[in-house]
C-alpha cells in the first residue's frame, strides 16, 4: 500500500516505509500522477521538457518511468499503449489530497500547503499548475474555516473555535471578520486580557504592514474591553509603578499559561532601553509562578568575549537540579561535565584518543547534551529559563540557545530580556527571525507617556502633587521607569526642593552618604565583582567578622541599594540596578581600584588553586588580573583560557574512556584572529620569560608555554599548515622530554603520526608509533597504548600488511576491554578499529564482511552522532557502489552528509563531494553534481592527502568516461570542471589510488573503463 502525502513537505511511503524521493522531474511526474490519475506522454513532455526537442524529451520521460518503477516494490504506474501514463487502479494508494477533496471539514488538520516547498528549476507549465492548486486548495480551506467557525458561534460549541480561528488567521492573517470573532470569543469567556492583548498586536501589525487602522465594530470592542477594566480597577490600590506594566504582564502570563497546559505558546523576549523596567517585569512574573522550575541567568559584559560563558553557567544550574532532583545523567551529559567543565589543575589537557583525520569541532553536541537534559528534566516540572540582558551574551551561547528555541519549543519556556540599544546587527536578525517563526514573542516596554507618569505619581507620591510637579518629574525622568522610581523616592523623602537640580548620581550620592566606613568598604568590594556578590569574598580580603559582613548587607538590603535573590533554591546577592554599581566603582581612585583587584584575584586563586573547576574561573580571573594591571597573572589565564579552548575545539576525540566520550565544538574563533592572538601571547611569554621580575615563577611559565605550544602546532597541522606545525610539535616534544611530561611527550608523538598518515610519510609515522608505544608503555598509559596499536595497524594497512594489521587493530581493541573503557560508552576507538577492518575486508572485494564491520562501527556511534560516524557512512556507501547497490549507497552518502554539515566538519569532506558529485549526476542533476565535484577539487587541495586526491579522479574517470560515450547526454555543466578527457583522469586516479587500500577502486576502473 501507498500512502502519499502531498499537503506540506511531499512524502511518500510504501508498507509505511519512507521512499526517499529527489527534488527532480522525477518526483514531479510522480507527483502529477497522484493529482491526475492518468496524463498523455505529450502532456507530460510539455510540462517537464518544454525547452527540449520532442525525442530529447521523450528519451527523458522514459528514463524518469523507467526510475519511478525501480523506487517501489509493486508496479505503481503502468502504460496501457503508448500515448497514456496513469496509476495502478489495482494496487491501494492513499492521497492526502483525495481524502480532503471527499470531506474536507471533517479533515481540516489534513490541510498544509499543497507540495510546500516542492520547486524544480525551468519547469514553467508545471510550476503553474502548482501555483494553480496551491491557492484553489487554501481559498477553499478558508471558505470551510469560515463555515466551522460560523456553526459553532450559532450553536454555541466553543470547543476547538479559538483553535479555528487562529488556524484562519495563520492562512489569511488581515481578515478583519476573523479577528473580530476571535475578540468576540474572548469577550464571551471573560478573557478581556486576551482581547486586550491580541488587539494591540493585530492593530500594530496593520499599522507597520499596511498602513491602516482596525475596523470600526474591532475598535468599539476593544473600547468596550477597557472601560470594563477601568471600572474592575476603580477601587483597587496599587503599591508600586508595576500597574503600569498589568497588559505586558498579562500578556506574557497568557504564554507561560498555553505552555503549562501544554498548548501552543511562544517564549518571551522583554525588550527596551536600559533601565526602562525589564528585570522588574521579569521578577514579576517569576514571582508570580513560583511552582515552575526556574533557571536564571545573568549576561555581563565583561564575559562577553568568552565563548560559552552563559552556557556554562546554565549548565551549572541543571547539574545542580540533577543532584538535587536525584536524576539520572544522560550519557552526553556525562561527557559535557567532563569536558567543557573539565579540570585544569587535575589534567591539563583532557586524555586524547585521537583518531587520524583533520577534523573541526562543532557546538552541535553541546546543545543535544543540554537539550537531552531539559527535556528529561522537564518530565517532572515545567521549566523556565530566565536569561538577563541577552544583549551581553557570547555569540556561541547566542548560537545554542537560538537552536534550543527552535528544537525545544514545547519543552522550555524561555524569558529573556534585552536593552536593544546594545543589540548588534546579528543579534537583531536572530531576534526577528525567531519572532517570524513565532517562537519568541517579543514584549517591546517602552518608556511611560506623560498620563501614565501621572497616574504613578498620584498613586506613590505621599502628598498632594501639582500637574506642574508632574511636568517636572516627567521631564526628568523622561518615563523612565528606574529614574522615575528614584524621583519619586527623593520627593517622597522630602527632598522636592532639590527635585530639579538632581540628577541620578546625586541621587546615588545621597543613600550612599548614610553608610558607615565598613559598609562603604562593603560596597566597594561588592563593586569589584561581577555577578552574583561573593559575601565569602569580602569577608577574606577586608578580614571583617561574618556577622559584622551579613549585618552590613542587610542594611544595604533594605536602602535599596542591593537586593536578594533565589536562584534555584540559593540566595544570591546584587546590586538592584547596575547604575549603582557602576556609580560606587567610579567613586574609587584608579590606585584603590588595582591594589583592591589585585588583592581579589589573589583570594580567589588560593581558595581556588586545589581544582579550577571550569572556564569561568580563569575568566574571573584574567578580569581582576587585568584590571590589577597584574601583567604576569593575566597573562597565566590568558594562556588557560586559550589552552582550554583549543583543547575543546581541536582535539577530535578529547576523551573516550566512559566519562568523556567525543564532543566536537566548532573553532571558537576566525583563524585570522586566533593567529594573531596566538602570536600576541607567544610575545607576551618571550618578554616575562626575559624579565627579571618574572625569575622566580619561570618553570611554571614553561609548563604554560609547553601547553600553549602544543595547541599552537596541532591547529597548524589540522588546518593543513605542515611546515609550521611539525616544527612546533617536534620542539613540543623535545622540550617535553627535557621537563620530563610524559603525557605532552606522548601527545606530541600522536599528532606527528597522525601528519604522517595525512601526508603518507610511512617512516616518519614508524618512528613516531614506535615512540609513542615506548613512552605509554613507560608511563603505564594503557589507553594511549591501544590508540598507539591502532595507528601502528594503520602503519601496516598502509604497507600492505593486512594481517599484521588486523592483529593490532584486535589488539588495540582488547586493550580497552581489558581496562574497563568500553562497556557501551566507550565506543568511538573500537569503531575506529572495526571500521579499519572493515577497509581492509573491503580491499579484499569482501564486500559483505565489510559491511558487517561498517555497521558494527555505526552501531557503537549512532546514538551519539560524533562526525566519525560520517566516515563510517562514506565507506559503507563506497562498498555499496562497489557492490551496485546505488540506492542504498545515495542513502548512506546523504547521512554523511547531513552529520558533516551539522558539525562544520572536513573529515573526508572531498571524498563526500566527489560522491555525491556521482550521485547527482546519476539522478541527472548536472549543475548541483558539477558543483560537488568543484567544491571537492577546492578542498582536496587543503591537506593533499593521496588517497583523497585518488578518490576524486577515481569519480572524475567514471563521469567523464559515461559522458564520452552516452551522447544523448547534452549538458555544458561541466565544461570547467572536467577539462581532460576520461583516459588522463583515469591515470591520474591509478597514480594516487593507494595499490593496497584502494585496490578494490583500482580493480573496478579496470574492469569498467573500456578504451577505445
């Protein structure tokens, strides 16, 4: 049976499998004949091959009915003479739009856009005949719309009615008949916030889009609407300028409500000037939804510049309500723990498997890792994300919580909140597209209008109040809502006289001129810090007495000057609004400032030296280093914060034992500034190290040089900048062995071998195995060892020794039996080794034993998707091709695919492309397969590696040679890709095809490539 879908994304599935169909003419004729049931072969040719001669044309439908038979078990479509195509009326076929047609309203969620996103390139007539459904169907959806929503005003049914006429609007979102039934509803049910709320929305829309206001009968209602509120709020009193925000607040409790009962909902973005109420309206929501589980994090400045910095800290959280909730980990998150939050102290570099490639690093896994975590979380309480002042984040933590919105949307709720004054461009365009696939609901607070900056003053001000007063106040503050709160204070205090001479840092001056010497000192420090104050802190550098601390604080507290607040379950102190803190730490002379940071970052080092638990220590303490003025400490953290990065970003496989198996993390930054930032530090290490004043810490600023020099050589050698990096990674390994570091010796020789293979320099990577298995084998490091086995099998495979090398590849694999690494997390170095036997029972032309060893690679590495899985799917697809079996072959290559482009990744990336070269132009899609091949000739060029270079001639010989000889083949496509003949390409692909690995390739050219 045939079931086919074709409102929406077109999908087809035969015994409710999926039939992976190209976007081609191939699915378009397929598509056709589901509509029509039946069309002439003149009709077809018109459609598809307009532009071609008529036995051109003719030649193609063939090819295409000649396909379309092979896609499916049973003979879908049949031919009764030679003029007519139709469909099988013997076998069942199911159509979405069938069903429709029959009885539409009792099918209205069948409905999406017929063939949506379904185009084929210079196919005018069909494109037409599309065009033509696609809006016969969505007026006629509309119209049954329409009629539902009418019968069930008059039969008073409001079960699905709000549900119909959102789904009306989403098609036809200016219906003004529409949107006045839904304010009608809302009316009907009491939700007079609702109607408040999606009036302003539809009347702003109608104002920025078309330029029109709402209709008449729309206005009324709405007036109706809000003398019904006024005449509810006559008598109520309102303690604070927060009644001024009850539509905002409505608003954004109306989403928090369809996300609780589990409706459709969108998250919240408070957006608006700084100090214009956004964390106040946030507070309020959260206080007024205390049984949700909230997670709240800050954005700072000062952390900008470091990737993951608000990750980090939100990954701190969840960790903690794991703990706390007694939920079992995720594996992925296990490994997250363990590698973004890993230990500098304890382990410099996180223990290396590396397997031999050159490969980028992706965030991809970091975001399934916390997605993973919320949503099982999730399963026991709602959760709320509340992140402050986004317009401070870091762009990679930007990046992940812009897909966390997008894959998470019925999980998390997410409240945000932003000064868009500091928004840069790219935050903007995030914003907005987030708000036009309706997953972020942007709540814009403007400042208070001169009415409204009245009606607060009458409400808080004490004592009678002058419109004159008003004026003044208003003028001041400018409807500001946090300098309206502190004018409002002042006058209250009796200080009106002064009330137009002030200004905010009098303000300020005033409440900080009631404190006594230590609370003053207090702030000062509290100043100094950023996020949450560490009360511990100020007790260690000022050497005051915890009671004496706590009892300033609560002063502080209540002069309103600081505040507390709960952050999953712990109070936390800070200044109630930035201003202030900014005010206090202007008020220190520069000396104070240096001499107090300095001190800061002393306390903070020794209470912190035993086991630097993430990132964010070495950035809090590069930030009071510099502004200590502190040139050797900051330099120390620079150098940790950049050894940490690269350790994340350029090690392929950063640990494999259970608690650390493979995340991959795109570069964190442009190689043309880590270039030069590396170059910086390389200068800043040479001047301390000639210093005397910097004599008596120089080991210690070698061991950081050491480290710093072996990023610096593995980056070169992973982006193909051989001289460099070979130079830095032999004098890494020197110096290694002169401080005695084992493990950077060992780490030196892995990445030496791993050139070597890169390169195909056979002696070069003995010797470095050799030493490699010497040094691991001295130091008792069992896990290296095994990862030293495999490489030396490679070393064998290489030369042709497919039985010594297959007993190094079971040996490497024993070793980590043997030592407990496996036990179904450990999975990345044995499928290394099963899918390097695999290659060589492939070599062998044992295609089937081959595969077995593939899919026994893809097994161990599917659930958690590193990028060698893709690497894994390009050998299977390869044997496949072998084998002819094309269409599971173009399956494996598109899973390939799609895990490269997810993680930036150019593993075997030019072979993927010569691959997928073939593949499009077996399905005769000639522009996208010479665009392939161009983009591989581009990239093999990078690394130079032989067998790439090989593969790609290999797939150049196949296509060149069918073009040469099926003339019926008309296409310029490759007119400056493929300049030589067949016959040059297929020498050049026996030059570089490796004669034992690749002799499976070798033997298929000689059997298939006839010359004439």
């Amino acid at each position: 049976m045939l079931d086919c879908k074709l409102f929406g994304l077109p999908r087809i599935y035969e015994d409710e499998k999926e039939i992976i169909l190209p976007v081609n003419k191939m699915s378009g004729v397929l598509y056709y004949l589901f509509i029509k049931k039946s069309a002439t072969r003149d009709e077809l040719c018109g459609l598809f091959w307009g532009n071609s001669n008529d036995k051109r044309a003719k030649t193609s439908l063939r090819n295409v009915l000649h396909k379309i038979r092979k896609l499916f078990k049973e003979e879908v479509i049949i031919s009764n003479n030679r003029t007519i195509i139709s469909l099988n009326e013997n076998i069942e076929i199911k159509i979405d739009v069938d069903i429709y047609k029959d009885n539409p309203m009792e099918n209205l969620d069948i409905y999406d856009e017929f063939l949506s996103g379904f185009y084929i390139k210079d196919t005018y007539e069909f494109e037409d005949w599309v065009f033509e459904l696609r809006e016969f169907y969505k007026r006629k959806h509309i119209e049954n719309y329409i009629l539902k929503i009418d019968k069930s005003f008059a039969s008073q049914d409001f079960t699905s009615l709000e549900k119909d006429i959102k789904s009306l609007l989403k098609m036809d979102p200016y219906n003004e008949d529409a949107f006045f039934d839904l304010l009608s509803y809302y009316k009907l049910i009491g939700r007079i916030d609702k109607l408040i709320n999606e009036y302003n929305s539809f009347q702003r829309t109608l104002d920025e889009e078309l330029g029109v206001s709402p209709a008449k009968k729309i206005v009324d209602l709405y007036k109706d609407a809000l003398k019904e509120i006024n005449k509810d709020n006559k008598d109520q009193k309102v303690k604070n300028i927060f009644f001024e925000r009850d539509y905002d607040l409505e608003r954004i409790q109306n989403e928090l409500d369809n996300y609780i009962d589990k409706k459709e909902f969108r998250s919240i973005l408070i957006s608006g000037e700084t100090g214009v109420g956004k964390s106040m309206l946030k507070r309020e929501v959260l206080k007024r939804n205390k049984n949700l589980l909230i997670f709240e994090v800050a954005c700072l400045k000062v952390e900008q510049s470091f990737s993951y910095s608000v990750l980090i800290k939100l990954i701190s959280l969840i960790e903690k309500e794991f703990n706390i909730g007694n939920i079992n980990h995720t594996p992925l998150w296990e490994d997250l723990m363990n590698n973004l939050l890993f230990s500098y102290e304890k382990n410099v570099h996180p223990q290396s498997k590396i397997l031999e490639s050159e490969e980028v690093f992706t965030d991809n896994l970091i975001l399934s890792a916390i997605s993973n975590a919320l949503e099982k979380i999730s399963e026991k309480k709602p959760i709320v994300i509340a992140i402050d002042d986004l317009q401070w984040i870091d762009t990679f933590s930007m990046k992940t919580l812009t897909k966390l919105l997008l894959k998470n949307n019925n999980k998390i709720f997410f409240l945000l909140t932003v000064s868009n004054e500091f928004l840069d461009d790219n935050q903007k365009n995030i914003i907005l597209s987030l708000n036009e696939v309706n997953k972020l609901n942007i709540i814009e607070l403007n400042r208070f209008t001169r009415d409204e900056v009245s009606n607060i003053c009458k409400k808080l001000i004490k004592k009678k109040i002058t419109e004159k007063e008003i004026d003044e106040i208003f003028k001041k503050s400018k409807g500001n809502s946090f300098f309206l709160n502190e004018y409002i204070n002042l006058y209250n205090s009796s200080a009106s006289k002064n009330l137009k001479f002030s200004k905010i840092s009098y303000i300020l001056a005033d409440k900080i001129s009631t404190l006594n010497e230590r609370e003053k000192n207090i702030l000062e420090i509290a100043s100094m810090t950023y996020g949450a104050i560490d009360i511990e802190l100020i007790i260690k550098v000022l050497n005051y007495n915890a009671f004496d601390v706590i009892e300033s604080i609560n002063k502080l507290i209540k002069l309103n000057l600081l505040e507390e607040q709960i952050e999953n379950g712990e109070p936390k102190i800070y200044f109630v609004y930035s201003a202030y803190k900014d005010f206090v730490y202007n008020q220190i002379n520069e000396y104070s400032r240096r001499l107090i940071h300095n001190e800061i970052g002393n306390t903070y080092e020794k209470s912190l030296s035993i086991e630097l638990s993430n990132v964010r220590d070495f950035m809090l303490l590069k930030y009071h280093y510099d502004k200590a003025d502190n040139k050797s400490k900051k330099l120390k953290y620079e150098i940790y914060i950049l050894n940490y990065y690269l350790n994340f970003t350029h090690e392929l496989f950063p640990s494999i034992n259970d608690n650390d198996l493979n995340r991959q993390v795109k570069v964190f930054i442009n190689n043309d500034k880590l270039t030069k930032q590396m170059e910086d530090i390389e200068r800043k290490i040479n001047l301390i190290k000639a210093s005397e004043k910097y004599k008596s810490s120089l080991k210690e600023i070698l061991d950081y040089e050491l480290s710093f020099l072996y990023c610096k050589g593995r980056y070169f050698i992973r982006g193909g900048n051989y001289s460099k990096g070979i130079n830095i990674m032999k004098r890494v390994i020197d110096l290694a062995q002169n401080m005695g570091n084992a493990k950077m010796e060992i780490n030196g020789h892995k990445q030496m071998a791993i050139y070597s293979i890169q390169v195909g320099d056979q002696n070069l990577m003995l010797e470095h195995v050799i030493k490699g298995i010497k040094v691991s084998k001295d130091n008792n490091n069992n896990a290296d060892l095994g990862v030293f086995y495999r490489l030396y099998g490679v070393y064998y495979m290489t030369d042709g020794n497919f039985l010594s090398a297959e007993k190094l590849f079971n040996k490497s694999i024993d070793i980590f039996e043997y030592e407990g690494i496996l036990d179904g997390l450990n999975s990345i170095s044995v499928a290394a080794n099963y899918n390097y036997i695999g290659e060589i029972r492939a070599a062998q032309e044992k295609y089937e034993e081959a595969k077995d060893y593939y899919y026994k690679s893809i097994e161990l590495c599917v659930e958690n998707q590193p990028t060698c899985l893709a690497l894994f799917y390009i050998n299977l697809g390869k044997t496949l091709f072998l084998q002819g079996e094309l269409r599971e072959m173009r399956e494996c290559f598109y899973k390939a695919k799609d895990i490269v482009e997810r993680f930036d990744s150019y593993w075997k990336k030019p072979v993927l492309e010569a691959y997928l070269a073939l593949i499009n132009f077996l399905d005769e899609e000639y522009k996208n397969s010479a665009a392939f091949l161009k983009t591989a000739l581009n990239e093999v060029n990078t690394i130079k590696n032989p067998r790439d270079i090989g593969c790609l001639y290999f797939i150049e010989t196949i296509i060149a040679y069918i073009l040469e000889k099926d003339k019926s083949i008309l296409t310029t496509d490759y007119s400056h890709v493929l300049e030589e003949s067949y016959e040059v390409y297929y020498y050049q692909a026996m030059k570089y095809l490796d004669k034992f690995r690749d002799s499976a390739e070798i033997n298929y050219l000689k059997e298939n490539i006839k010359f004439n």
